[in-house]
C-alpha cells in the first residue's frame, strides 16, 4: 500500500518476511520531522498511558474494549501473546518506525477505532537496541531516540481520529534527595528529562489491592466480583493520587474522577467510555 509516497508496511502476527526493508534509512536524516511553517490544533483527547509492573493486568485490561475487530493491537513485545482470546487486527512489531507507519495506515481509515500499543518500554528499547548501540555517532542517534518519540506523540497520535492505548512498563526507587520512592516509566536520553508520562494527560496505574483497601471507594466504576471476593483482591487502576502514591506520576484532568473513584475496574473499555462522557464524542 502506497501513502503519501512512502510505503506502508503492516504485518499480521508471524507474517513479516525476512530483510524487509522500510521506506526509512535509518543513516539520514530522513525520518526526522519535516519543518513546519504552519500551527496545528490537533489534540486526542482520547489517549492514555496505563502504566504498571509486570503480572498486574496491563494487557489483561484491553479485554473489555468493544469491537475487537476494530481494534489495532501493535505487539513490541516479540509477538508474546496476550492473556486472553481476542479477536484484534494484531501487528507484530519488529521496527520501531512500523509504529508511524500503523498510525499512518490507521488515518481516516473506518476499520480501525482503537489503537493499542503494547509496550512503549518495549519500542523504545527496540529503537536502542537497532539505531543507537550499532551507531557510529551516538550522540546523533540518542537524538533519533528522542525525535522518534516526539514524532509519535506531536505529530501521529495528536492528529489520530482514533483512540490511543499505550501500555508501559514501570521501575520504582529511591529518590535520595526526598528519601521517598519515585514510580516511573524508565526512558533513557533527554526524555528522561521530563519523562515519558508529561506527553499524557490521563495516567493510571495498575495494581493489585486487597478488597479492605478498597472498601472506602465504592463507585459506579468499581465492581467486586465473586472471584475478587475468592482471592480477596482484585486488579484495578488507580486513577488518583493517595498518601501512599505519592511518588508515582497517576494524572488526570480535573474532575475526570471523582475521590470515590481512585480505584475502578481495570478496564481499558470502561475507561475509555469514561473520557468519552468527559471529554465529549
């Protein structure tokens, strides 16, 4: 398929041929953003980072999103499978540069409504291991990492008609000057400046919670099932800051949630109805 004179390239799982070569060469600066004299208004206010360890429902959480058919699931993480049957249009991605291609494609195209990303730790570990360890001029492709970033998120998701869905991977430590515990999305270069979380304006956190703990949230967006009741927990995102999470980078628009709905069913369907109410169609 031919777009804008460049040749997108999409796979299905276990399809992509070997010595595939992208319409980029990764030793010019051709896949740098292009200089742009005009101002944009392109906004998605339909996009969200879930962020959180492993083992605590990240993927898990998109198996609620209606229409799966219709759903753009890119796979970063070697093709690993997902925790449940689905039905999505999956892609596994073995370039980084594939990722603007999918959003490219997906553009106006009436098949797709979500696009999911599973992980962004994961792409931005591709793109290291590709374009900035096997490099000549480091400091030149440490800058590559970030504009390649900085394109996805300025240019192709802020212009998508789709919903976006990133998942990312979390690290926790010691901040030695507060002496408290940081939670953050790991990102090396000058991203890690501001951190990968400052591009989102909603960020949750998956977690695992006793049933106690939740009791004093009860809401429309938190359902105890009979198997939470079995194992006295339950996956969840956590939608707000609390005295114990202070040190993590949980965002969200002022009055998206209410106190009462810190914690909601880890459920990335139910969270994307709830930007819809908020934000509008």
């Amino acid at each position: 398929m031919i777009e804008n004179n460049k040749p997108v390239i999409l796979f299905p799982v276990g399809a992509i041929p070997r010595g595939i070569i992208l319409w980029h060469q990764p030793e010019t600066p051709c896949f740098e953003s292009p200089q742009r004299n005009d101002m944009t208004q392109d906004i998605n206010d339909h996009l969200v980072l879930i962020a959180g360890e492993s083992g605590t429902g990240k993927s898990a959480s998109l198996v609620n999103l209606p229409n799966h058919p219709r759903v753009m699931y890119l796979n970063c993480e070697s093709g690993k499978r997902l925790p449940f049957r689905n039905q999505f249009k999956n892609f596994t991605i073995t370039d980084p540069y594939q990722v603007h291609e999918a959003f490219d494609h997906a553009q106006d195209n009436p098949d797709f409504d979500v696009i999911a990303i599973d992980t962004l730790t994961f792409l931005l570990d591709m793109f290291e291991t590709q374009y900035v360890l096997p490099s000549t001029n480091t400091m030149q492709a440490w800058g590559h990492f970030s504009q390649f970033f900085k394109v996805l998120m300025q240019e192709k998701v802020a212009a998508s008609d789709k919903a976006v869905i990133f998942l990312a991977h979390t690290r926790s430590e010691l901040d030695e000057k507060s002496m408290e515990m940081k939670t953050v999305v790991p990102v090396k270069g000058a991203l890690k400046n501001n951190g990968i979380e400052a591009y989102f304006s909603t960020v949750v956190a998956t977690k695992k919670v006793s049933l106690k703990d939740l009791e004093p949230y009860a809401s429309d967006l938190l359902r105890i099932t009979e198997q939470d009741e079995l194992l006295g927990y339950k996956h969840v995102f956590q939608t707000q800051l609390t005295k114990a999470t202070i040190g993590e980078r949980i965002r969200s628009p002022m009055g998206l949630f209410t106190r009462e709905q810190t914690f909601m069913d880890n459920d990335a369907g139910m969270l994307l109805n709830h930007l819809r109410e908020y934000y509008g169609p």
